[in-house]
C-alpha cells in the first residue's frame, strides 16, 4: 500500500523521530510510505539514510502537498500525525468515489481515555474534506489500544548486539568501557535535575570506590551523556566545581546518534535516562531500568499521564520496588515532595535525588522487573501490525 503521513514540527523532535519510525517500519515491510514533513532538518542526524533514499520511504516537503496545481494522487491510507491537519488541497484530493483510509495517529498516553477513544470514527461535514471521516489511532500499553512501534527482530537485533559487537561498538564512539563497568546514558529536556542526579551518582562511585579497592576489583562509572540539554547541563555541573574527580566516574560527550544507533546506545547501558515519547519507547524494549523524563506542559496534564504509565508499567512490581522508582521518577520530573505537579520545568531546586534500587546488577529486581514488564508488551502485536488490520478494515 502506499501511506501519506503529514507530520508538523513543533518542537525538539519527537513527532518527527516517530513519523520517521513509522515509515521506515512501513518501508522495511514493503509498503510505501510518503512523509511530507514542514521541516526535515533534523533527518540530517536522526536519519542520514533518508538524504540518499530509505526502502519504501521518500520525503517530501510540505508546502507542496498544499499546491492545487501540482498533480498529485493520495495513496491508500493518509496518516495526520498528532492532529496537524492536511492540507486543504490535499484534503480536496482525497474526496473520490473511494477514499484513502484516513487516520488520525494520536500521542502516547497509558491514561483510560486511551482504551475508550481507540477506533473512534469522525465524519466531516464542511469544508474541502465534508463527506470524508476520520478514524483515531491510540498507541498504547494494553490490547485495547493500538500498541507501540516495534520493528520485526528486535528482540534478536538486541542479543546478536549484546553478545558480539557492544564493547568495540562503545569504543568507536570514544568511551572506553570495560565488560566491569556501569553505564549510564541521558537524553533529557534542559528543566531536568540533572545536576543532583551526577551528584548521587558519583557520590555512588565514591562509595564504590572503597569496596573495589577492598576487592582489587575494578569498574567505573560511566555516564553517556547525548548533545543538547544533557551536555550543557553536565557541563554547568562540572562548571561549578561539583566534579570532584574520582578515578571511578567518567563523563563521556555522544554525537548525534540516528535512530538506528541510538537503540545500540540504551542497551549498552545498565541505567537509561530517556526523554519524550519516541526514546521512551525504546527504552522499554530495551529492558533495562530506566527513569522517563516526560515533556513538560503549563497546564501540569503531564503529571496525570506520568502516574498513568507508572501504574501500567509498574502494575505487577514489588511494592518497595515501585516506591523507590517512582520516587525517582517524580524527582527528574521535579514532581517531588515539595513541588506542585505542573510546576515549570527547571522552576526551583529539585533536592536531593533520591536513592536508587540497585541498577548496577543486570539481575537485580529493579532489571528483572523491567524485562518482566517488556514480556506483557511484547505478547501484544506491534503498531504497524495493528495499524495495517486498522486501515484496512476502516470501510
């Protein structure tokens, strides 16, 4: 089938990076997917692929889906990403005796509405698209919904990975990591407490410090930190003196990493720090503990959606586990003790970060929980499966 998908930029790059997924994913299966996008600057390092050609993929600028004179047919299914609204020339387009599958992609939310709202059908009755209706596409976490992208081999990708290539794939990115050694990788929004995170942190080497000279073992602490915010703020961290230099805790700068290289990034590390929703997602199939740094909104709507995917993901965990992990969740959201859910990002201190279930053992119950957790959502089929079923019975 050939796909349009219509994605507007607003900000950092999550609609984007999940456009960009959705259509390779189409591609590697061998449908044909359309993007037409407002701003495709970030594809340079998200995706270099799409500048000479991706399977099944083309990349088009948006203004000219807006053109009435430009000859231009709708494929079989057109997907308006995060209501962005096709263009009026488009919409005229699609008004035929049999009309593309048009699909509303909506956010990622584990909140009930979710469940409720999944499949809904909203007929237009004016403008360049009356006569035409949409359907609404919720992912999500449960079989009611639309579930989450999810490339075919993942899982096998992710163990070939693990088994032969992750130490000299960290080598050539300039972290000389050790099997010993404890990785931990950030990708955050500039209001995150980054600061009293890399303070706990290396007050945690320091600890470990002694035990290893005890043991005459050896293990560093390593911490991958993504450009943008996570390195001006660990910058601004060793700015103001707080690295205090242990042997035992590093500090490495990333380059941009694409997508398909930002998957090896999360399973290389024992603890990930992931923003937004496309690398959220990808944090949870790569089954390691991880804190989820959620985009902030004024109106404080976060926070909801926050505690909605904690008792989803953490619904079957320990109790002093859960605790402990959505105590630091909150913290990095800096929705804390203390703190209004809702408050701006990066408004006031954040406080102490507070201590973390042992995520240096990749048996340990905060790791086994996280693969546990990743198993539910595996039994469930993958969005693009789900989506293809979808359209094609959306009538």
């Amino acid at each position: 089938m050939l796909w349009d998908v219509f994605c507007r930029v607003i900000d950092n790059f999550g609609d984007i990076g999940v456009c960009w997924r959705l259509c390779a994913d189409l591609g590697a299966r061998g449908h044909t997917a359309r993007l037409w996008v407002d701003d495709a600057s970030a594809l340079a390092w998200m995706a270099p692929e799409a500048a000479t050609g991706a399977p099944g993929v083309e990349v088009h600028p948006w203004h000219e889906a807006e053109l009435s004179a430009v000859p231009l047919t709708p494929g079989d299914v057109v997907i308006e990403a995060f209501g962005c609204e096709i263009p009026a020339a488009f919409l005229a387009r699609m008004r035929r005796p049999c009309p593309p599958a048009w699909v509303n992609l909506e956010y990622l939310s584990a909140e009930d509405y979710v469940e409720r709202s999944h499949g809904l059908s909203s007929p237009v009755f004016s403008g360049p698209g009356a006569g035409l209706h949409k359907r609404f596409f919720y992912p999500g976490f449960t079989p009611a919904t639309g579930g989450l992208l999810r490339e075919p081999g993942l899982m096998a990708r992710q163990a070939d990975f693990l088994a032969r290539r992750r130490l000299p794939w960290l080598h050539g990115l300039g972290v000389p990591a050790a099997a010993s050694d404890r990785l931990v990788s950030v990708f955050c929004y500039g209001g995150a407490p980054l600061a009293e995170w890399l303070d706990a942190l290396q007050a945690e080497a320091l600890a470990h410090d002694a035990v290893q000279d005890a043991v005459q073992a050896v293990s560093v602490t390593r911490v991958l930190l993504t450009p943008g915010h996570a390195t001006q703020l660990a910058q601004a961290w060793v700015a103001q003196g707080r690295h205090r230099g242990a042997p035992h805790f590093q500090l490495h700068l990333l380059p941009a990493l694409p997508q398909a290289e930002f998957d090896p990034l999360l399973w290389s590390c024992h603890l990930n720090i992931v923003r937004g929703e496309d690398s959220a997602v990808r944090a949870l199939w790569a089954g390691r503990p991880h804190l989820w740094h959620i985009y902030p909104q004024d109106d404080g709507v976060h926070a909801d959606k926050l505690g909605a995917f904690m008792d989803r993901w953490m619904a079957d965990w320990p109790a002093a586990l859960r605790a402990q992990v959505e105590a630091a969740w909150r913290h990095f959201n800096r929705l804390g003790p203390g703190q209004a859910p809702g408050a701006p990002a990066g408004a006031g201190p954040a406080g102490d970060a507070p201590s973390l279930p042992d995520w240096r053992d990749e048996d340990g119950a905060w790791a086994c929980a996280s693969r546990a957790a990743r198993a539910r959502l595996l039994a469930q089929p993958d969005l693009v499966t789900q989506l293809t079923h979808f359209v094609a019975g959306s009538g």
